[in-house]
C-alpha cells in the first residue's frame, strides 16, 4: 500500500508540473466536426464545460472556461450560437446582488460551474463560478428570459476567500447560495495529491450577503464537485469527485441524508422525468490530469459515462457510456426534449445524441 501511495504521488506531481509530453487520448488536431453514429459536435467553442436550461424550455445557456470565456445560449433549433452580453459593465440601474464592495464586473469571463434559478421577487438569476481576474461567484439578471434571444445584465460578485478554489454554484431564492471549494488553492499541488489519495481537500460553502463564506460543516470531502439543490430547497446533492460519491444533504443543517458510489462524478443536472443525471468519468488519474494541459482547439476522447440516479433513494444505472469520437471527457448532461446535450471541461464542443430510452453502451470507434 505504501509502494502503490508513492508511486501515485510521483505520477501526479511530474503530471502537475508539465514535466513530461502531454500523452492524454485526444483527437487529432486535424479532427473534423462530423456526426459519427448519431453523435453531433457543434463545434468552434472553448472549454463549454456546464450547461443549464434557459426559462424559453428550448435553448440552453453554457459557459466557456478557456479563452475568450464568456456566456452563450445555443438555439436548439438549429444548433446556433449567440452571445448572452454584448459587453461586462455595471448595471445602469446600480442594483447589486452580490458582496457590497464589488461594483466592477470581471475583464473577462473564464466562466466554470452555472445555475439558474428565480429569485424571491421571480426574476431570473444566473450564477456563474468565474475564475479570471479574481476567484468569484458572478451575478447575473437574465432579461428577456422566456424569449427568443435573452440577455444578461451583471449584477455584482462575491469574490471567494484567499483559499477558495471554487468548482460549482446552486443559488436559492432568498439570494444566497451554495458553492462547491474543491481544495486550498495556496497549495493545489499538495491538495490534488491528498485528494487522489482520498483524503478530504475542500466543501461546501454557503454565502449570503449578510455573512459572506462560511463552511458548511459536514460537507467535507476529497475535491467537491457539482452541486445541485432539490426543487423544495430543503435537500442539495453532492458530487465528491475523487471520493467517488453522490451524497444528499439536508437543509440548512447538511445532515447525510443518503449517498451512493459513482466514479469520479463531475456535474449533475435535472431530467425531465426528474431524475439527475451525473457526469461520471473513467479515466485514469495520470489521464485526467494530462488533460488539463491539452488546447482547446481539439477535443479529449477521455471515457466518460452518463449515470441516472433516483433523487429519493440515490439507486443509480449508467444511461449511456461513450468511448472514442467525436468527443470524450463529458462534464455535464442536459436533457432537451428527446435530446441529451453534453458539454467538457476540454476541447471544441459540445455533442448532442438522441436520449437513451433505457441504460445502455454507446460504442463511436
């Protein structure tokens, strides 16, 4: 046991400090943007690695987390891309939602975990994890919601601890909101280490504009990932990447209330029949870090699957499981009618599949 712990130590750290060539299965750098087996990339993206519905019941809003960044909603009528801001300024009417010294919206947006939910007063709110320029919990009034082409108006930020290395947001409608920290960003390298190794690294914030971060006790564990809240608000499920679990929570308490094995889940969402469906990877460690230094201009062919759990009872069936082309590495599902969208941390674009009617294997070779 010894042996095998110091041998995955040597592993990451030379993977995490670019020693050696990147060796992760990735598609050639010539890779088109053809469907193979009914599998569609929309293409010409930047790191879309999450995914939520937009209010219209069509579309869906995504964020790129490489460069140039920013917020989208793609028209799944037609596949199409339209910017969600024409440009980052502070809102003409000076109504923040955010920490009360953030009055400048970001530069830029590296844009990584998102949420959207009606606020107390029903107006729509989109959260979106930022981190360029600073470590953040952006704000965002999405106007024109049910519309054909919405848009966003910045409404502040809450700018995370020194520490804070934040992965995931859900948002409730009293304003506040949860947020997944990953581990001590001061010291990322050791807490990768102690992460893959199964020691816990990070938890789950809950911020308000009357206390700011504060932990949550309880939520604890090896690289928190995805986060999502029950509809009622009095439950949120956990994703623990390298704890390999899907826990559920209480509110506002965070008692365990149930968990289930899952490997490495990334980011889960709603299905239509109410559901959640989880992102859950099968690459290996040495893999999966690799890949963080490929370019975005191709994307990863890492295995990945799609697992359906119950929200009462957290029973879990894998959904589908995709290896090969055109895209691997999926972080995030989202159901579109009898369509399932997915979305990576890595790569060129998103794929679109017809919804699996029952759980099963898809095999693009």
């Amino acid at each position: 046991m010894k042996i095998k712990a110091l041998f995955v130590l040597s592993a990451l750290s030379i993977s995490l400090l670019g020693a050696l060539p990147v060796a992760a299965a990735a598609a050639d750098s010539g890779e088109n943007c053809a469907t193979v087996d009914g599998i569609k990339p929309i293409c010409g993206l930047a790191a879309p690695e999450d995914l939520v519905p937009a209010p219209n019941s069509r579309d869906l809003i995504f964020g790129q987390m490489a460069a140039p960044g920013g917020l989208f909603l793609l028209d799944t009528r037609d596949d199409s891309i339209h910017p969600l801001y024409r440009s980052l300024v502070a809102p003409p009417d000076g109504e923040l939602w955010g920490d009360a010294d953030c009055v400048r919206p970001p530069a830029w947006l590296g844009a990584h975990g998102l949420d959207i939910r009606k606020r107390g007063d029903g107006r729509w709110q989109l959260l979106v994890v930022n981190h360029t320029g600073r470590e953040s919990v952006e704000f965002f009034e999405l106007a024109n919601a049910a519309g054909d082409r919405p848009e966003v108006v910045w409404r502040g930020c809450a700018v995370a601890p020194e520490e804070g290395n934040l992965n995931d947001v859900a948002g409730l409608a009293d304003g506040s909101l949860l947020v997944t920290h990953m581990a001590n960003r001061k010291r990322q390298l050791w807490s990768a280490l102690l992460a893959a190794l199964g020691f816990d690294t990070g938890f789950v914030y809950r911020w308000s504009a009357a206390t700011g971060f504060q932990p949550i006790p309880g939520t604890e564990g090896a690289h928190p990932n995805g986060i999502l809240l029950a509809p009622d608000e009095q439950s949120f499920y956990l994703n623990i990447y390298f704890g390999g679990k899907v826990r559920r929570h209480a509110l506002p308490g965070a008692e365990l209330l149930a968990e289930v094995a899952v490997e490495k889940p990334d980011n889960a969402s709603w299905s239509a029949s109410g559901t959640l469906l989880v992102a859950s990877h099968q690459a290996s460690l040495w893999q999966l870090f690799q890949s963080l230094e490929q370019s975005h201009d191709k994307p990863s062919l890492l295995p990945f699957s799609i697992v359906e759990i119950d929200p009462d009872t957290l029973e879990a069936q894998p959904l589908l499981t995709l290896e090969g082309p055109p895209m691997g590495a999926g972080t995030v599902a989202l159901q579109r009618g009898d369509t399932l969208y997915i979305g990576s941390y890595v790569g060129d674009r998103i794929i679109r599949l017809p919804l699996p009617k029952s759980a099963g294997k898809v095999s693009a070779e």
